[in-house]
C-alpha cells in the first residue's frame, strides 16, 4: 500500500513494520507518558512521517531520531530541521555517545519485527537511559508486565523487570494506523533509573534463558549439567521457572 503525506510517498514496507499512526490524540498521549521537559536528552525510534515528532518538537527544540527508510529520514530532516536526524539502523547506534551529557528518554512507535532486538538493547544500555516510552504489539506489551505463575511470564519478563519497571499504560486499536496491522497495539513505559545491582548481569540473562529453556519442565531438567544446583532445596528444583517471582531469580541465580 502507497502511503502519501505531503511531498512524499512510501510504499509501506512490512519488513520496516511502517504501520504509521494516523490519530494525533494518540500520538499525544505517548508523548505525555513519556513526561519529558526540554532539558530531557530524548532519542525517537522509527519517526516515520512525524506523528510522534511532530508533538516532541512542541516540547523541545532539539532531539535525535533514527530512521533506517531513507526517503523517510529526508522527510524528517526536511520538516524539522533541528532534529539530529540518525539515518541508520536503531540497533546499530550507539546510545553510550548519545547519552554522553544526560541518560536519554527513548520514545517509538516501534517496528514490531525487531521488538526484542530493541528491548535487549535497552536493557544493555540501561546505565545510559533514563526510561522508555514504546507502542509495541499488545501480546508483547503484556509479556513485559506478566506476573509470575502466568502464561505470559517468560524471559523477557524476567529481564525488563529485573533490570527496569516495565508498567503498561494503555491499549491502542488497530483503527488509528494506516495501513492497519494485523494485530493489537499497546503502550509500555519502561523505567531504567532505579538499577538493580545483580552481578555480573550477562550471565544472568544466560540463567533465566536456561532455566526457561523447556516451559514444561522442572528448574532441575533445565538447570541438570549446565550449573551446579546442590546450594538449592530439592523442593525449589521440582519447581517450573514460571513459579518464581524476579526476586527470586535474583536469588536462584546467586545461588548456583
Ligand atoms: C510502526 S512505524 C512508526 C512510524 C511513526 N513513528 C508513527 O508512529 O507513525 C515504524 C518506523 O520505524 C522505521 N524503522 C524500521 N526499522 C527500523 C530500524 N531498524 N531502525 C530505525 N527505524 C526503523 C520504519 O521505517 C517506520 O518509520
């Protein structure tokens, strides 16, 4: 599907997730979420035509997006031309030397095929974000903020909310994009500027993943040849990993 606006025209490309947002009421009330005020170092993801930027501008007069279309990222360049315009792949900017002065607000309609990418990125980077306002696929907004003992509690779970807060805010219907995606949308605000202390942090994202590994079996079948688990009661290891509460993945994991 062609997507016109102004003096330019994309022909919607699915891989890039272009759903873009139509309803400016929306639009405002992410950008609200966010609470930035003109000092903030805000980073947009994906601007697309604007919808986002347009409201942070009002805010702000200068922040950096990053668009990987390029006939995209020259719209933004051309409308706003105070916008520190990345045109690049998100994953592939680094966030340290962006956040040299001041820890950044990340704000995005984001492209739903790279959400995991994104939030791994984040969670790396937290020591250099403040917090994160993003419009993600609802089933996946939900995974974020699942509670222990849920179908949706998983890995990605387990890691916002040991690195972040991950709260979600509100739904968004398919109706306020054009072209409509296939899916739900949601809201989720993530807050990095309270970090957890866990050590070293990489290898405990290789625990969580592991003790996951088989939903269906015990933390001792997943756990079995990889760590040593003798520190752990017996009644602890018969346990699924979806019974334990972030807190206490902290402490398993401390303890192996
Ligand atoms: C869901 S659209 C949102 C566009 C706009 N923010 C809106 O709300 O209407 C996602 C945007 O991210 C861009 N994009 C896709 N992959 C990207 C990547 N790896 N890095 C940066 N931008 C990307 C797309 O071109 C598109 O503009």
């Amino acid at each position: 599907m062609e997507i016109k606006y102004k003096d330019t025209a994309v022909s919607s490309k699915k891989s890039f997730g272009q759903n873009f947002l139509v309803d400016s009421n929306i639009s405002r009330k992410i950008v609200r979420s966010a609470e930035i005020a003109e000092h903030d170092n805000v980073i947009e993801i994906g601007p697309g035509f604007g919808s986002l930027t347009k409201i942070i501008s009002e805010v702000m007069p200068r922040f950096t997006c990053v668009e990987l279309d390029h006939k995209l990222a020259d719209f933004i360049s051309r409308e706003f031309p105070n916008v520190n315009l990345i045109s690049d792949d998100f994953l592939k900017v680094d966030l340290a030397k962006l956040a040299e002065t001041k820890p950044l607000t990340v704000l995005g309609n984001i492209p739903y095929a790279i959400t995991s990418p994104i939030l791994f990125k984040l969670i790396e980077n937290r020591a250099h974000i403040d917090r994160a306002v993003l419009m993600m696929q609802d089933e996946v907004a939900r995974r974020l903020t699942a509670e222990p003992k849920t179908k949706q509690y998983g890995i990605l779970a387990v890691q916002l909310q040991a690195f972040g807060k991950p709260e979600y805010l509100f739904k968004v219907p398919k109706t306020v994009f054009k072209p409509r995606p296939e899916v739900e949308s949601a809201v989720v605000r993530i807050d990095f500027s309270k970090p957890v202390e866990i050590k070293n942090p990489s290898e405990f994202q290789t625990f969580v993943r592991t003790a996951f590994r088989m939903r269906r079996k015990t933390l001792a079948n997943n756990l079995k040849g990889k760590y040593d688990v003798s520190a752990l009661a017996p009644e602890v290891l018969k346990k699924r990993a979806e019974a334990f509460s972030v807190t206490e993945f902290v402490a398993l994991y401390e303890q192996v």
